[in-house]
C-alpha cells in the first residue's frame, strides 16, 4: 500500500508538470514556458506589446480541455516577489489570461515563473522563461 501511494504521489508530480529548467528563453518557443496539467496547459509568455521601452509584458493563461469548472487566479514570480490577478471561474474547453503589462525588464536577464491557484487544490507553476 506504501509503494502504491509512492508511485501515485510521483504519479501525480509528473502530470502536473513540475517544474523544468528553461532553456533558450522557455520550453514552449521563444519567450514562451509551459507545463501539462491533468486537465489544461498552463503557460508564461513574455509580450513585446509593452508601453514602456525596455520592458515587455508578462502573460499567464490557462487553457482547460477537461474536468469540472474551477476557481482560479493568475500569478507571477519575478524579481524576488509575487503578483497576484483576481479570482475567476473557469469551465472546461475555455482560455483565460491575466497580463501584467511593462511587467518584465529586459536588462538583466531575471527569470519569471507564472502561478496558478486553484481554490480547493494547489497552485500550479510553470517552468522560468526569460528574455535572453
């Protein structure tokens, strides 16, 4: 019974899609990181649509392709600390976002992690994207 719950437990790690080292920017395409969850992809991107030069925006979304609708909020990691959007409800077959605009400075080359906190569960992240 131990072993069997061990295995679930790592299981369950692996589809939720812990965490991988970013390379080239993001695992996902340029400026882009994502992680598979059991029922979506959750995924950072780091938009040239700023207003501010030097800067770009932060976008974190969440694609449901099943399971029940949940309640969400959006997050970001960068620069040491957290933002948070506000809650949302979310059914399967949708896609919601949050942008931070002028969010992410260029200089530096500082990774950010997107969040998601689904209420009733955990929160979820995807693996650091950067702009270098």
């Amino acid at each position: 019974m131990k072993k069997t719950a061990a295995v679930l437990a790592m299981t369950g790690a692996l589809s939720l899609g812990v965490a991988a080292p970013a390379f080239a920017g993001g695992n996902c395409g340029y400026r882009t990181s994502c992680t598979s969850l059991s029922n979506g992809t959750l995924s950072i991107f780091l938009s040239s649509s700023s207003t501010i030069d030097n800067t770009l925006s932060i976008v974190v979304s969440y694609k449901k392709t099943g399971g029940g609708t949940v309640s969400a909020r959006f997050g970001r990691t960068y620069n040491g600390s957290n933002a948070w959007g506000g809650w949302f409800n979310q059914s399967s077959g949708t896609t919601k976002s949050t942008t931070w605009t002028n969010g992410y400075s260029v200089s530096g080359c500082k990774s950010a992690v997107g969040l998601m906190e689904v209420s009733g569960q955990q929160t979820f992240q995807t693996p650091p994207v950067t702009s270098c």
